[in-house]
C-alpha cells in the first residue's frame, strides 16, 4: 500500500502559481513580487518563497539575487532539452506497460483512452479551457499507466516534468486549436498500437506526436521572437 502525504502549503501555493504560469496568465520575464502573492493568498512569506524554489526546480521560474523570482522564457533550447529527454522518456514508460501486460490485458488503460477520445471529440476548440482540459485527461492516462508498471523512479521523473512540458503543450494547443482533434487522432493511434501488443509502432506515434510537439512550439517562439 502506498500512503500520499497531505501537500504541504508551499506545494500547494507553487501548484497555483506554476498553473498561471502554465496558463501564461504570469508571462515570461514577469517579476513575481512574495509580498503580494502572500498577502493575496494570506499566506507568510516564508510559505511563497519556499514555493519559489520549488518552481525554480521545475525550470518554470529563476531567481535572481536582489531582484527575486521571474517567470522564465521558453527558449529553443530549453525546448529541445526537454524534448529529447521527454519522448525517451515516454517510450519507455510505453514499453514497460507492454512488457508487463498484453495488449488483450489493457481494459483499463483503453478505457482511459476512450474517455479522453470522447472528451476530445466532443470539445469545443473555442471553449476557454479546452488545451487545459486536454492536458489535464492526457497526464491522467499516464498515471493509469505509472500503477501499471509500478517504476516509482520512472514514475516520480516524469512527474517533474509534468509542468514543464504542461507549459509547451498549452503554447501549442492555445496557437493551434485544431491540435485539440489532432490529440485525440493521436490517442486513437496509440490506443491500435497497444491492443496489436506492438511496442514498436508504439514507440513511432509517441516519437512522431511528440516531434511534432516540438516543431510547434518552436516555430511559435521563433514567431514571437521575430
């Protein structure tokens, strides 16, 4: 049996931040004062700059001696550092689960599948929190698959960097809302390639999505960039 600990308030309040980050509700390069977010979420100081260098090690904010915590800039490199490591890392959480369980021995991660196609299909592209909704069912499918392999390394690092990758995904899905059907194709493909029990076309949709990911938010920076 595994016990969760409560969330410390710290976490919680880096929880709230990193989701306006995320959002780009706190954008790029803005100063994020401790003093006003405590007393916004009455909380002390002491709280908010703990969460602080939580988002610090989440790569979602740096921080600056005299000047304080700065939500950070999404640069091509952080991208492709992130990337290289991420789609590796999700092939191989992809090849454990089939190791471990035959594809005729998945029901449950097809239903996960399932809802989330059902979800997707039936989203607006317009609707305000659609990308955030998309994210938020995808992470869910992983954590199905985290009690499936039971790796709490593999497990714990893909968690970290959940927020991070959270960030692009939103950039993308919020400059291209018709990637909102595109993830859904996606997960169809994922969903066939899990039922055939065939690791290695599993592993190409995750690499070729996961590319395509890339592309997408790269060429957005470069856009803004211009």
């Amino acid at each position: 049996m595994r016990f969760q600990a409560p969330e410390s308030l710290s976490e919680q309040i880096a929880q709230h931040l990193g989701q306006r980050i995320v959002t780009r509700d706190l954008v790029p390069g803005e100063r994020i004062q401790e003093l006003k977010v405590a007393g916004d979420l009455n909380v002390s100081r002491g709280s908010v700059r703990e969460a602080l260098l939580i988002l610090e090690r989440r790569h979602l904010v740096e921080i600056y001696p005299r000047r304080g915590a700065v939500v950070s800039k999404l640069t091509e490199e952080s991208v492709n550092a992130l990337y290289d490591i991420y789609i590796d890392l999700l092939c191989m959480l992809a090849r454990k689960v089939l190791e471990r369980w035959p594809g005729e021995q998945l029901g449950g991660v097809m239903g996960q599948v399932r809802e989330l196609q059902a979800m997707v299909d039936a989203l607006s592209s317009t609707a305000p929190d659609a990308a955030e909704r998309v994210i938020d069912a995808g992470f869910g499918v992983m954590r199905y698959a985290y009690g499936l392999v039971e790796n709490p390394f593999l497990e714990e690092t893909l968690e970290n960097f959940r927020p991070a990758i959270s960030r692009t995904y939103y950039v993308a899905l919020d400059h291209f809302r018709s990637e909102i059907a595109g993830t859904g194709t996606f997960f169809r493909q994922l969903s066939d390639a899990v039922v055939l029990g065939d690791a290695e076309q599993l592993q190409q949709v995750i690499q070729a999505f996961g590319e395509h990911q890339r592309r997408q938010v790269l060429s957005i920076l470069r856009e803004e960039n211009a």
